[in-house]
C-alpha cells in the first residue's frame, strides 16, 4: 500500500478486468473478492479510505436484532452467517461481544427471551454463546450503571464487534496482497461504453497532483454508498432517473465508559420512542451510543449531526442509567449516512427500509450496487462480481472469500485483539530500529510516533485526518484530544512526506477546524 507504487502502476497499466469506484466497505469487499479470483483489480477513492459511512458504523458484526423483530429473517441468518466469516477470517480485528437487555416488565421479559433463542436458532453452527435469562442481581453485577427502579432481570445475549475504519485498511491491503491497486484521493470524471464486451474507457483524477490518468477495464463498479446516483448521472447521461437511494443519518455519541459501569459489555435498549433500539457499546476505553435514524435529502461527505438528535440519544439512554448523561458528558459526536436502497413503491420510513443490498446495470459495463452493512459486505462482493463476470463476458472464477484471511491475519489467544495483527511485528521493528520513535503522540493515548510513520509508509495515509480520524480513531472517541495531538502528528507526517512547513500549518489548521464539528452542537 505505497501510494506512489500504485500510482505508477495506473500510469504503465491501462487494462484492466475491474475498476472499482468506491473506496469503503462495499469497494473494497468487491475489490478483494476479484483480486482473490485472479482477476486484474484498480480501485480508486475520492477521498480517503471509509472517509464517509464505512468508518461511522455502530462498530457491530451482527445479524440484526431490529431486524428479527421486522419478521425479516432472511437477512438475519445472512448476517449472522457472514459474522461467523469475519470471526473466523479476521480475528485480530472482529471480536464476540456480550450485550445485556435490561427488562421492566415480564411481559417484554418473554418477549425478549424468545427472540434471543430464535437469534441462537438462526446463527445455527455460528453462534457465538448461548443467550439467557438474567436475575435482577446478575443485571446490576454486569452493569452497575443501569437503572435499578423497577428492573426485573435482563437477558444475555452475543455479537460481534469490530473497527470499521481498521477493517477498511486491512482489506484495501488484501487487495494488494493479491494483486489488485488501490489508490485514495483520486476521482473519477468521465465514463465511454465500450461495445459489448469489450472494454470501457474511464478518466479518473489525482486530487493532490491535479494528474488526469485514462485506463480501460471490462467492468466499471459504482460502489459509492449515498453517491451512486451522483456518479451514475456524471458518468452516464441518465440526468432525470429515479433515484436509487436513500440517505438516512446515524448519529453517534461517545461518552465515558463510566455511564454503565463496564468496558466489558454492550447494552441494549430494546425500543425507542421512534421504535428502534440504541446500543451502548465499549469501544477503545469508552462509551459508543447511537443511533438515529433521520431522513435527509442531500449527502455530504461530512455530515453534520443535528442537536436534536444528540438530544434523543441522551435522553433516551438517560431512562436506562442510574446517572444521566449530560451533553457536557459528551467527548465526541458524529454522523453517518446510511446508503438505503430505495423501495420502488416509495414513502417508507428509512426505519423500515430492508438493509439488502440491490444491484443494477445502469449502462453497458457500468454495475451498481445499493443497500447493505458492513457484516454482508462479503456476500455483497461475491454478488457483485458474479454479475460483473456474466455482463463483461469474462471466464467464470470461484469465489474464494468466504474462507479468504484478511491482511494481518493472526489467531488471537485473549480478549484484546490486536487491531494490526501480524503487522505490528513490523511496527515493533521500527522502534527496535529508532527507538525515539516508540515516544507516545500523547500521554493519555497509546499511539506512538511508529504508528504514524507506518500509517503513512503502509497504509496510504495522507493528511492529519486520515491518521487521527480512520489509522487512529482519536477523532471519533475524544475530539479535544484529537486536536491537542493534530500538531505532533502533522509534524511527523510532513517529514514522512517530504512536505514543507506551510504544509504542515495548513493541516493543523484544517482538522482543528473539522474536529471542532465534532464537538457536542450547542
């Protein structure tokens, strides 16, 4: 993952078998599985790797608990067997996790115990534990922050959990692993139809060199979340077309871990007042809880949380806990958007809207794939490039991801897996190498100076944000923090760069900015 190498490869290397545009968990999930085939992979990304949804999840591996109270069971056991895929092919980064269900009333009590046995039933040979009933003592034993006043017990149950934006990476390196380029911070501009059969010529733009590449490739996927329609009309000239997608915000906030007591487990509130659930999940040290589910009508690349949904976490959560959090609690908040596959009868709740993914052909060799989550990526990837193979005419090649090592790839002995897996031998030897370079960014974080060096030397990061936002997730667990390391970590990426002084005072100053957005809104 040399930025630098690949680019040099789209300059000498203008065929190719796919290009891939979209650099976040549906991208890179279908750039894996073509690469693994043996097929001839570019994926390019507009921004950063996971910079828009794919880094903004709930940071759960998990069929669905909503889900299986819709009656949509399907996607349930789909979801549940891809999270047996990803424990198994990736556990340095994908983690079980135990969640309790606080319960009030004996009549929600059956309710809840029944649908976490059908849960049980439907992960069949992938169950992670046996879910069960727990006494009210048991309850306040796993969660002494949980609101005692009229508890009649819990119920037990497991997921997985995981960090999206650390997925992301390590599968953009397993494309590379197996041959495929991937490259961020380049656009794509135009599109040309080949005939049928036959290549499609596409341009695509190096954001920081301003360096306009054209390169062919028998198929052209648009796996762009909440953007495929904006890409489909700049590469097509379906102007007026219904669009296919739906963007709905999740927001999240982070508070300290103190609120339910645990770094252990997760907690669920079983409905909202809008008739969803929010998870409080620990996350690196802290408390992840979230999340809405708001309509909106333009995507942004940075969306903005709205302070009234900041509102409903707090007080929905603020019901469940034995101490209130106050947005004075709150250390980071931030927004997702979902990339919702429209229903084609319209006027449905984004709350209601099935998370399957859909895939279309919007033009000859142009493919696009709507809807899904992170835990069906795998499945998502396998059925794009099923399809890409039968409308490009290319020899049929079994899909071998389902069993497929993700980059790092190391069997984990305890609890805490290690989000670098195999890689931090390498960050080891950096240090062992220069030892000033194992010196802390920050007293209260573990992150050392070698990490950034290996984020930018192996992992394609190019700016303060990419490190401190998706290498690190300071940004998203601690934003004041995030800001006081922006300056050390800007200084180092400036000599890894080779970059000058003014370059590096304009990265201070550009992710102070964005990370006071991310602030809990006044």
């Amino acid at each position: 993952m040399n930025r630098n190498q690949a680019l040099e490869q789209v300059r000498t290397e203008k065929n190719w078998d796919f290009l891939v545009i979209g650099g976040g968990a549906t991208g890179l999930g279908v750039a894996v599985d073509a690469a693994s085939r043996g097929y001839r992979v570019l994926l390019v990304e507009q921004a950063d790797f996971a910079k828009g949804t794919s880094s903004r999840s709930t940071k759960l591996i998990h069929g669905g608990v909503r889900y299986l109270a819709q009656g949509n069971v399907g996607l349930v056991r789909e979801g549940l067997r891809e999270r047996g895929f990803l424990l198994q092919n990736a556990p340095h980064l994908v983690k079980p996790l135990s969640f309790v269900i606080p319960v009030y009333s004996w009549k929600d009590a059956a309710v809840l115990w029944l649908g976490m046995k059908m849960y049980d039933l439907l992960a069949g040979r992938w169950r992670i534990g046996q879910s069960c009933w727990l006494s009210k003592a048991k309850v306040l034993e796993m969660l002494p922050g949980v609101n005692s006043s009229g508890l009649k017990g819990g119920v037990l149950y497991y997921d997985g959990q995981f960090d999206d934006a650390r997925l992301a990476i390590h599968l953009a390196h397993t494309c590379v692993d197996h041959g495929g380029v991937v490259v961020n911070y380049m656009q794509a501009e135009g599109f040309q139809a080949g005939s049928a059969g036959h290549a499609h010529l596409v341009s695509i733009r190096d954001q920081e060199t301003n360096e306009l590449f054209e390169v062919s490739a028998r198929v052209v996927i648009n796996a762009t979340g909440v953007f495929v329609d904006e890409l489909i009309q700049l590469l097509t000239s379906h102007t007026n077309r219904r669009p296919t997608v739906r963007p709905s915000q999740g927001v999240h906030v982070v508070l300290p871990a103190s609120f339910t007591g645990t770094a252990q487990r997760a907690m669920l509130i079983p409905k909202t007042a809008d008739g969803r659930v929010i998870f409080l999940v620990p996350w690196h040290g802290r408390l992840l809880a979230g999340t809405t589910d708001t309509p909106v009508d333009a995507p942004a690349l940075e969306p903005r949380p709205f302070p009234e949904e900041v509102d409903f976490i707090l007080q929905q959560t603020a019901a469940y806990l034995s101490h209130h959090p106050r947005r004075e609690d709150v250390l980071s908040v931030f927004a997702g958007l979902r990339p919702l596959a429209l229903p084609s009868h319209g006027g449905k709740a984004t709350k209601d809207i099935s998370r399957k993914h859909h895939l279309r052909v919007d033009a000859p060799g142009l493919i696009t794939i709507t809807g899904g989550k992170w835990t069906t990526y795998r499945k998502m990837a396998e059925d794009t490039v099923n399809l890409a193979i039968r409308v490009a005419g290319m020899p049929q090649r079994k899909c071998v991801n389902q069993s497929l090592r993700i980059h790092g790839w190391m069997q984990v002995e305890d609890a805490s897996p290690d989000e670098y897996g195999s890689d931090r031998a390498v960050i080891q030897e950096i240090i062992r190498q220069h030892p000033e370079t194992g010196q802390r960014l920050d007293p209260e974080w573990p992150y050392t100076i070698a990490e950034v060096i290996w984020a930018v030397q192996a992992e394609m990061a190019r700016t303060v944000e990419d490190v401190l936002a998706r290498r690190f997730r300071v940004l998203f667990l601690d934003a004041r923090a995030a800001i006081r390391m922006a300056p050390r970590v800007a200084e180092i990426m400036r000599d890894e760069l080779h970059q000058t002084k003014e370059w590096e005072e304009m990265q201070i100053t550009h992710f102070q900015s964005l990370a006071e957005r991310y602030l809990c809104p006044s």
